[in-house]
C-alpha cells in the first residue's frame, strides 16, 4: 500500500483500528505518550491496570506498542474487552491476578467497563472497592490522597494529546508530511498542501485551530486528530473533494475535531477593509506560495453570484493561512472561549480575583444588580408551577468569599506527565472536599455572560439549578453564616431589587422603604 | 344538587367512585396537588389566616391594609404600632411574590394555598385540590411487600425541616402568640389496604415514588428540603396526568398511548408526532370515561336492548325542567345516531352520556382541558402560554430528571446504556425518548401516529434522542462517549 492510501485511509476508514496494521505501521503511527511509560512501570510493580477510555483514544494501540516489552513480565494481557460476551471469565482470571500479585493489563472501553465491574462486585468486594477509589481519585485537586496499591485505572479520556504544552499536533502534522512526501507521482495539489504545511507561519496557523478545538471541552480521541490531518492534506485526492485545497479541506470534513474546527473558519472573521480588497483582488503582496490567480470580482462571475462567494471564502482562508498579514486576523476569533482558558492559565497567580468574579457572577445569577464578591450568598427560590419562571431568591445566609476556594482538576502523583488539560474548575470550601461546584467551560461561560450583563433568564436554567444544589449544600454542611441582625435578603429578580427584613427575638424591623 | 340530576350524578360517580379525583377544573395547580397530598402523609393541618393577612399586599382587592396589619402584629414588629406603613406595605408585596410564586393565593383565604416550604403552611382542604391528594396517597400508603412507598417518609422529613429561609421569614407570624396553637394534628388516615384499588398504572405510579424517594437519598437531594418537595410534587403531577392517559389501558384493555417526549429540537416531524401522541391521550380520557360509565349502566340495565336504554333515557331524573328540555333531547339524538351507526345498545348509550358530559357538563373544564393545564403546569406539555393552542409532550428538563429519577433503580445509577432507559421507559410509562427509533416507530405506527406525520420520523427520533442525552449530560445525570453510548447514572 503506498504511503497515500495508507493515510487516506486513517480519516474514517479501517486504519483507524489499531487491529487492522502491521507492526511497521503501528510504528509509523506511534506518538510516544507518557502513559506508555506510566503503564510499563506499573506493569514491572505487579499491578493491574485497567486502561480505559473511548473507542479511538488508542488503548489497544498502547498495548500492542509495548507488548515486546511486557514479555518475560508473565502479564495476563486482554487487548480488546469489547469482544468478550462473558465476563465472569475474564473477572475471575483478574481477579486471580489480584489474590496472586501477578501483572495485568485490559484495555476495555467505558460501558463494558462499568459492566465488568458489576460482574467484578459480585465476586470480590474488595477488588471492586479498589478500583472504585483509584478511578475516583485518578484527577485530584490540592487534598492529599493515597497513591494506588495493587490496581490502576487509566482513562484516556483524561489524556489530551492537543495539550500545548506536548506539541503533538504538530508533531503529528510533520510526521504525516514527512509520510506523504516519500510516494512517487504525488498529484499537483497534494504537492501544494505538503509545501504548506512544511512553512512554519502556516502550520502554525493551522496549529492555533487545533489549540482552539482542544480548549473547547470536547474530547478528541487520538484517532480523531490523525483522522482530520489526513482528511486535510489528502481529501483533494478523493473522488468527493477532488483538488480540494488544504484550506478548504479543513472547513468541510465531518469528523469531531474537524467539525469543531468549522466554527473558527476564517470566514466568520470580519474586517471590512480586508474583506473589501480580497473581494476586489486588491491584496496582492506577501503571499507565501503566490498570489492567488482568480479574484471573485472577475469579470467570469458578473452572473454567477454564488460562485464568486465561494470562491471569496476560499480566498480568504487562504489569505489567513498564506498571507503573512492573515494571522493579524487570529486575533477576531471568538474571545469567550479564550477568556475561560486564560482563567485556566491565570488561576495560580490571579486566584483571589478569579474567585471573586465567579461569586459574584454566582450572586447575579439570583439578583442579577448584585455586585457582591465578597460573600456568596446562599439564595433560596421555590417554586412548583413550572410554567412559572422563580421570580423571587431569598437569602439569609452567607459563606465569606476568603473560605472558599478555587481549585484546577491535575492528575494524580502515579499519573504524573501524562498529557492532560483541565477542562473545569471547581468551587469549595477551603480544607474540605465536599460540597464542590463543578464549573466547565461552558458553565464558565455562562457565568461570563451574566457579568457581562446577559439576561438571567435567557440563559440555561439548569447551571441555575445545580448553583442552587451547590448553595444548599453548603448551608446543609454548616459552613453558611447568618446575616447580621437575623437580616433576610428579598430578592426580586424580574425587577432586580432587593430589601431586606431584619428578624431578631421573633420581631420584623425593616428596611427604610423607598419614598 | 346531583343527587337530583342523573347526568350530574353520573359525572360526579365517574370521577369520585371510579376514578378516584376530580379531573374537572382547570383551576388545578401544582400547590393545590402539594397542599392535599402533604396533608395526607402528615396529618397536619395548621392555622395560616394570619400569614395571609400578611402575603395578600395591598394592590390587592379585599387586602388588610398595610395600617391594620401594624394595629393587629404590632407585638412582632420592632416598632410596634410606631412601625411605618410604607415599609410594612413593600416588604408584604415581596412577601407575596415569594408565597404566591404560583399564583395560588387570592385575597379569599377559603381558596388560597400557599407556596408550601414546611409543615407550617399546610392548610386544610380546597376546592381546587379535587381530591388528588387522597388519590396519589393511597397509592402511597398501600403496603406492598409488607412496606407503603419510602416517599411518605420522605415527604414528612422534609416539610419537618422548618430551618429554610422562607419559612424564616413567617416564623414570627407562625409564632404569634404561640406557635403551639397554630398546629392541627390529625394522624394520619391509612386506608386498609383492601378498600384500595389497585392496578397496573396504579403499580407503576407507586413503583415510580419508591424509586424517586430512593434516588433522591443515594444522590443527597434529601438534604434539601424545598428540592425534595418540589420533586414529589412535580411527580405527582406526572402520576396523576399518566393515571388519567393510562387507566382507560390498565382499567379496559384499551389502547396504551405512547407520550413522545419532544426535546425541543424544533423538528418538524417530532412536533407533529407529539402533538398528534397528545391528542390521542386526551382521546383515551374520554375513552375510559366511556367505558366507565358503560360499567356503570351494566349494573342499571340488565337487558341493554335499545328499548330499554331508551327507557333508562327517559327515567333520568332532571334538576330542571331547562335541562331536561334540551339535554335530554340531545342524548336521545346521539343515542340513535350511535345506534344507528351500529354500536350495540348499550356502547351507543355510553357514549351518548360521555358526549353530554363533555358537552354539558364540563363545558369548558373536561379531562381533556385538565390533562392540558396540569401537563403545562407540572413541565410535561409545551409550549405555554394561550396563543400556543396546539400542545405537545414538550418536556421542561427538571421534569425529565423527575421521571428519569423514578424510572432508574438504585443499581441502574451505575450507569445503564440511554438505550436500556430508554427501553424502561416505554415498559413503565409507555413513554418513547427516540433511543430506540424502530421499535418506537413501530409504536408510533400502530397508534396510528407515524402514518401521518411529516418527515423522516425514525430519523427524527434519534436526533430527539440525542438532544434528551444532551440535556442529561448538562444536569449531570449522562456521560457521552465517542462510539455513540451514553451511560445515564449518578456521578459517572
């Protein structure tokens, strides 16, 4: 098979599946990922690992890499859990392994998992008990925790290899390069998209998107990310994109990570002025692999509207991947996204500050007029009419900002390395583990938007749900403190007004009223 | 008045010896459910004219102004009679946003209920509960296995919890002059298990509660007082719109109709198969209400020939001469016109009644109007609002998470495929989530739904499905995985 057909065939075709190539291929394709020195280690201590994750994040690909170097290890070896129908078989010869010390390695995805794990309950509680904890304590944040004993369960679904930090896309995008350029009779825009990729500026462009897709809490699995690099260098050889550019490419494949990629095409990035010149053909300097030969203000497009405009998207991808000016347009991507992350990035050193405008976006979410940061306020609302919207939070206690605490998921020490992204922050109180206020990104973003004055009501109500849990939470566990002079807060949010009634020794005082 | 008027004592008979409640009043609401059926599990009821006093403000007609409230409580007021007006009236109108948040409360205290946070708020009997308190406790209270249903306890540990922020507010009221004599405890009246109906959608109700009460503990809701009593209450409704949709299968070997749950993907084909899924249990209403009332003449005609349900016609006994003159004129019209059209005597009889019942009786407040106001009220139906006059299952996700929280067992929290809840939730409520498209076309099908929907209706299905999984996913009760499988469970 020619290197081509080989790439081809890894967007959405049956070398996606780790089964399905040679050794030599599965050398071509192997990315060296921490986990693999992770298992490996483990493996040589006696433990069982159970390697987790999606179908495509590569759990049988990492087994069958180190497999050479597990021989002599007497490792109880199940490469692919999914083929297996009975799965008290395969509990009891793990469970064996536990009793016995003995080395083992099952690479299962998420569901069977679960299941094996009721069959593994039913027949050694204390098997099953390990692996709950280690599963549950596999991403930690500051409390210490016990490392594992005799098992260790490794999700890939944690794994990023999109992480900036590893540079793997890139990585993957050479290698890939590097693959197609050795075939002979490689067709003229193949050549081209192999050029491109080659100059730093462009690939690095291309390397933003990815780094966009990869902060966006999705997760790519690693059959994804080969998947859409070699959908977009190679679809202008299938019959479907015949030709097709690169740049185009990137915007019309269908897998995950391509189609997350869609919603930052240059296309949706507006500046006028730019707009206007690429239109008119007015933009003919600093283009890396030449200027483009037709413009959409041709003469051949004066009755053919719509052609002119697709050729106008095209241009202007082009423009922001091959024109040195075009990174100048990075700059107009989408910004919520990138301000969630930055808080990711800024946590360490902006902590306080960090923390304060989340309470106080918390706060908004109840009395939208809020501009209190310095206390969560434990609001109440009640309601049982559904097709009523709460028009009323009430709150008579509070939880002080300075005891709360912020916190980034990280892996566990035994997982350290491993290529990992937090994809959320958590809320909670300082030196307790419970209750917690699990915030993703999109939750984050919401939050965002309330501070930045977005109606309450226009947004999803179930982040108002879960904050009033979390509040409730806090007041159940008796860390809320009452307002001073027994004050209780009336919030009415329609109106964004409050008062407050004041109740000591079974007496009503009140605010002044308004004159 | 209806013992003299046998269309009227027939439609009482219907709903309170057959059916159990009253589902003729639009005026139902889901604290009318709360009041009755809190009630029922504590056996409390308690003096609340005095916190009415207070939540009624003054843009109401009939309210206690804002001076005499100071006149009458000025010993819980810090400045007693010296307190100034103005504030007492602001504070009372929040007051009342905050009590009345479900429109419940009217300057009459006799038909007020409030928005209940404990124990303290129960009142005695309304009109508007019609009865569906006694009805969902009683399917509460039956032991089975030797137990009544975990969600009794539940229910009366959390109306105890009088430590919330609402009922703070009013704890001076309710402690004025003591909060000893407030209280009216009754004990709670168990039927005996025998004298309580029961049946296969009375089972999936109770098995619903058990469920529920017990998913609420595993996943810590109990800690939450308001959360658990807004939980039961919008089950509550749910039961009651199933019993209602389902009793004319569980009772009658009906048809069973599906409820096809729309995401709000805005799919065209799904709106319209929804919409036409409503109808159609709406439909079965008026269907059990026939049979009803076809069981109920079996047992007044022994020879249903067409003389003698003319006969019985003319025997029934009219509250005035008025009525007789035009209703009764118009049974016998149906009455031939069924006849004629070949239903046997005693069916063409049945459902000439129902049709005078629909007609005179429940002229704008049928079981048909029930189902609608109560399925808006408790999250079921959509969209709300009066300009949206065709309904469908358009399903709010707090009540999503309430019936998927009664469907799961305790195990099932684990995690089980979306496809196997889904699969669970046709067996117990016949409710269709898209998960499973062929099976459920196939139900679609054969209520003679899927035929005249446009669109690609299996297609749909699974887009539906999808969207229900997302919704999952963002109240933390799904985990998506990349081959397709989402896992639905606690804490996954």
């Amino acid at each position: 098979m020619s290197n081509l057909n080989f790439i081809r065939k890894l967007y959405n075709g049956k070398n996606c599946y780790s089964d399905h190539m040679t050794n030599e291929e599965l050398q071509v394709l192997h990315v060296h990922s921490k986990v693999e020195d992770i298992i490996l280690e483990m493996q040589k201590q006696n433990k069982i690992v159970f390697l987790t994750g999606n179908p495509g994040d590569g759990k049988t690909f990492l087994i069958r890499t180190i497999e050479p170097q597990l021989t002599g290890l007497d490792v109880y070896i199940e490469t692919d859990l999914n083929k297996i129908t009975d799965y008290q078989e395969v509990a009891e010869k793990i469970i064996t392994c536990y009793k016995g010390g003995k080395p083992a390695i099952i690479a299962v995805n998420e569901y069977p998992f679960i299941r094996l794990c009721k069959q593994i309950r039913k027949m050694s509680s204390a098997l099953y008990e390990e692996i709950t904890t280690v599963k549950q304590n596999a991403i930690i944040y500051d409390m210490p925790h016990d490392g594992i004993r005799k098992v260790a369960v490794i999700d890939l679904n944690e794994r990023n290899l999109l992480d900036k930090d590893h540079n793997l896309s890139e990585e993957i995008i050479t290698r890939i390069c590097a693959l197609l350029d050795e075939d002979d009779n490689k067709s003229k825009q193949l050549t081209y998209n192999i050029k491109a990729m080659c100059a730093p500026e462009i690939r690095g462009q291309l390397v933003s998107l990815l780094d966009l897709a990869s902060i966006s809490c999705e997760h790519f699995a690693v059959r994804d990310i080969f998947g859409a690099i070699s959908f977009i260098l190679t679809a202008c050889e299938t019959e479907d994109f015949l030709g097709i550019p690169y740049y185009d490419a990137i915007f019309v494949g269908n897998n995950a990570l391509l189609q997350m990629i869609q919603q930052f095409d240059p296309i949706y990035l507006s500046k006028p002025s730019v707009d206007e010149a690429l239109w008119n053909g007015e933009i003919k300097t600093n283009w890396m692999l030449g200027v483009p030969e037709k413009w959409p203000n041709s003469p051949e497009f004066d009755d053919k509207v719509e052609e002119a405009t697709e050729l106008f998207k095209s241009i202007k991808r082009r423009y922001y991947f091959e024109n040195s000016d075009g990174e100048a347009l990075r700059s107009l991507q989408p910004t919520e996204i990138q301000k969630c992350v930055e808080m990711f990035v800024d946590l360490e050193h902006k902590k306080k500050a960090i923390k304060e405008r989340l309470v106080r976006s918390i706060n908004k979410l109840f009395l939208p007029s809020s501009d209190d940061k310095k206390q969560l306020r434990i609001w109440t609302t009640h309601r049982y009419d559904l097709s009523i919207d709460a028009s009323t939070a009430i709150s008579s206690r509070y939880v002080d900002t300075s005891d709360l605490d912020i916190q980034m998921p990280r892996p566990a020490d035994w997982l350290n390395g491993i290529e990992y992204m937090p994809q959320h922050l958590i809320l909670k109180p300082k030196r307790k583990e419970s209750p917690t206020l699990i915030m993703d990104i999109d939750f984050l973003r919401t939050l965002d938007a309330i501070e930045d004055g977005y109606p309450v009501n226009l947004l999803a109500p179930q982040y108002a749900q879960t904050v009033a849990v979390f509040l409730q939470q806090l007041y159940e566990a008796g860390l809320a403190e009452e307002n001073d002079d027994g004050e209780i807060l009336i919030a009415s949010r329609k109106r964004s007004y409050k008062r407050s009634i004041f109740i000591e020794d079974g007496k009503y005082s009140f605010e002044e009223a308004d004159e | 008045m209806a013992k003299h008027d046998t269309l009227k004592q027939l439609a009482d008979s219907i709903c309170r010896e057959y059916l159990g409640f009253l589902p003729t009043s639009n005026s139902v609401k889901p604290p009318h459910i709360a009041n009755g059926l809190f009630r029922e599990c504590t056996g409390e009821t308690c003096y609340t004219q005095d916190i009415h006093e207070w939540i009624v403000s003054e843009r109401r007609n009939g309210a206690v102004s804002s001076s005499e409230i100071i006149e009458k409580y000025q010993d819980i007021l810090w400045h007693g009679n010296k307190e100034k007006p103005e504030n007492v009236k602001q504070v009372r109108y929040l007051m009342e946003e905050i009590f009345n948040q479900d429109n419940t409360v009217y300057p009459n205290y006799e038909f007020s209920v409030f928005s209940i946070s404990s124990h303290w708020l129960l009142k005695t009997r309304v009109s508007s509960e019609l009865n569906i308190g006694r009805f969902l406790f009683e399917i509460l209270a039956k032991r089975v296995n030797g137990i009544r249903s975990p969600a009794i306890e539940l229910i009366q540990s959390a109306l105890n919890h009088d430590d919330d922020d609402l009922t703070k507010i009013l704890k001076p009221i309710i402690a004025y002059p003591t909060d000893r004599e407030k209280r009216t405890l009754n004990g709670i009246d168990f039927p005996s298990d025998e004298s309580i109906k029961w049946d296969a959608c009375k089972e999936a109700i109770r098995n619903g509660f058990d469920n529920l009460a017990r998913n609420i503990r595993v996943t810590k809701e109990n800690e939450n007082s308001l959360l658990v009593l807004e939980r039961m209450v919008n089950f509550a409704g749910f039961a009651v719109f199933l019993y209602l949709v389902d009793c004319h299968f569980a009772l009658f070997k009906g048809n069973r109709i599906p409820i096809l749950l729309d995401a709000g993907t805005e799919l065209e084909s799904i709106k319209k198969a929804s919409e036409q899924s409503f109808t159609s249990a709406k439909k079965a209403v008026e269907d059990y209400f026939m049979c009803t009332i076809q069981a109920a003449l079996s047992l007044e005609i022994s020879s249903p020939n067409k003389a003698a349900c003319l006969r019985w016609i003319e025997g029934m006994v009219w509250s005035s001469a008025e009525r007789e003159l035009s209703v009764k004129a118009a049974i016998t019209s149906y009455f031939e016109s069924f006849s004629s059209d070949g239903e046997d005597p005693l069916v063409a009889l049945a459902h000439s009644l129902q049709i005078a019942l629909y007609t005179f009786e429940y002229k704008n407040n049928s079981p048909s109007d029930f189902c609608r106001v109560l399925g808006v009220r408790c999250g079921l139906i959509g969209p709300k609002g009066n300009r949206a006059n065709v309904k469908r299952f358009l399903i709010n996700s707090f009540t999503l998470e309430t019936i998927t929280l009664s469907i799961l067992s305790e195990d099932d929290l684990d995690g089980i495929e979306m496809k196997e809840l889904g699969e669970k939730a046709i067996h117990i409520y016949n409710i269709l989530l898209g998960t499973n498209a062929d099976a459920e076309y196939k139900i679609l099908e054969n209520a003679n739904i899927a035929q005249s929907t446009p669109g690609d209706l299996r297609g749909d299905l699974t887009i539906n499905a999808q969207a229900l999984a997302n919704t999952y996913i963002s109240l933390g009760l799904a985990r998506k995985y990349a081959d397709g499988v989402t896992l639905i469970g606690w804490r996954l």
